[in-house]
C-alpha cells in the first residue's frame, strides 16, 4: 500500500512538471518561403509571429526569446487578449515591449469581437503605443528600394458569423479589395482563422499566416491536433504550413490557452517565417 502512495504521487508531481513545462516553455518553429515577385532587398526577411496570447503572461521571456529572433517585423494574428478571463494589460505590455524589437502589425481574432466595450479602447491604446493595426486594410513594407504589401483582415466574427455564408459576403469583398490593392507585388496576409483556406488561395495572397487552433489544444504523436474551434475533432488545419497554387498558410499553435486550461503535447509557439528569394 505504502508503495503504491509513493507511485501514485511521484506520478502526480511528474504530470504537474509536465503540464507546467508544457504550457510555459516556449518554443520557435522556422519556416522558410519563396513568394513570386520577391524583390531582392526582402531575400531573408524575417516575419516573426505571434498568436493566441489570450493573456498569457511569459514574465518578459516571450519578448526576450522575440528580441534574439531578431525580426524585421512582429505580427500579432489575433486573440491577444481573452474573452473569459480579460487582463489587457498584459497583451499591452507586450505590445509595448515589442514595438522596441520591430515594427508591429496587428489584427483581431474571435474574442477581440466578443469585447465589444473594451475593444475600441483597447485597440486605441495599441495605436498609441505604435501598433499597426491592419483592419482589413494593407499597407506598403518597404525596404532598401524594394516594397511589399502586408493586409491583415478582421477576424469573420466581427462580420456577424464564424462561418462564410450569406451575411459575410463584405469580409469576402474587403479581402478581394485587399488582393487587388496588392497588385503584383509579394503580398502577406494575416487574418485569424485557417479554415477558411480556399478562400485565402483565391485571394492571390502569397503567404498567409493564421492562429485561432491552438494546433488542436492536445496533439497526438502520428495524429496531430485533436480539437480545435470551427473544425472540430481532429482538424485539417491545425498547425505547420499548407501550399495551394502559390499560396502558403502557415497556422501558428498559438501561445496561451482560453475555456480549456492547458496544452498537452503542444508547447506554446513562436513562428518565424523567412522570404527567400529562391530556395
Ligand atoms: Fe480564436
């Protein structure tokens, strides 16, 4: 009996250090693309992305671990702060502290749309602190004589439906809008969630850099994510990068977690995505 306490706490405090590494040690995944029309001042340009903050705070180790990444820019692809459990502070001093690495680029996912009293306030202080935020607008990254266009859409919930249908026919219109402002340059899309990646492809966007699953919340050796919202159990577009005709989607796993308390199998996530001329 005595023998089975000691293995059953051994266990409980191994399950706990586990949880807690899993949840609070970040973690870099490199990506590497070849847009069509890279002008040759951007070949290494280095996208650094964060997503699904939902407040999390890393203690100044997220922006330590950003600084070392040494990013021309830092995108935010929604879900910085969380609908449940709403600390903004913590999402903005983040932002304040990142705005010193690189220039910053924001957009909102789900639970931004949910905060409907607090977002107009929260977003204001953003701007002031030097965010961009990209409401379904682009703007033109330039770069020793070279330019690209970066357009970040709103998340699909402040367009009144998680889910393309009759009543989000203007998220498809300011996405196209977006695509032909675009023109032929290298164009970089962020928006929030993946599912939606045919819609994405048809854009004509080159790289499109989404969060919102979580990567699943648990991951699976050999299986992947096993839950994740709007997709449900074992989603297509949980996490990694997905190439359409010249389109490629990179999901981030995101870095915080919201309802469901922690991440198993699946450590929270910085991504880097570098443009190279050719590889
Ligand atoms: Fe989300």
């Amino acid at each position: 009996m005595k023998k089975f306490i000691i293995i059953a706490i051994a266990v409980i405090i191994l399950g706990a250090i586990y949880l807690y590494w899993g949840n609070n040690s970040l973690t870099v995944s490199r990506y590497k693309v070849s847009p069509e029309n890279l002008p040759e001042s951007f070949n290494g340009f280095r996208v650094v992305q964060i997503s699904d903050l939902h407040n999390k705070d890393f203690g100044g180790r997220l922006i330590k671990k950003i600084e070392k990444l040494e990013p021309d820019i830092i995108t935010i692809t929604g879900d910085i702060i969380d609908s449940y459990h709403t600390k903004p502070e913590i999402a903005l001093e983040f932002a304040e502290n990142a705005v010193k690495i690189a220039p910053v680029y924001y957009i909102t996912g789900n639970h931004e749309s949910r905060l409907k009293d607090i977002y107009p306030e929260f977003r204001k202080t953003l701007e002031k602190l030097g965010v961009t935020v990209l409401d379904c607008r682009g703007v033109t990254v330039e770069k020793d004589g070279g330019e690209i266009f970066l357009a970040g859409m709103d998340d699909l919930t402040f367009f009144g439906s998680s889910v393309l249908n009759e009543n989000t026919i203007v998220y498809e219109e300011k996405l196209n809008a977006l695509a032909a402002e675009k023109g032929g340059r290298t164009g970089i899309l962020l928006s929030h969630r993946p599912e939606i990646f045919d819609t994405y492809v048809d854009s004509g966007f080159d790289v499109v850099l989404m969060g919102h699953a979580h990567g699943g919340q648990i991951r699976l050796p050999f299986v992947g994510g096993i839950l994740t919202p709007n997709q449900g159990f074992f989603p297509e577009y949980d996490a990694g990068i997905f190439r359409s005709g010249k389109t490629s989607m990179i999901i981030s796993r995101g870095l915080g977690n919201s309802l469901f308390p922690f991440r198993i199998g699946n450590r929270p996530e910085i991504i880097v995505c570098e443009l190279n001329s050719e590889m």
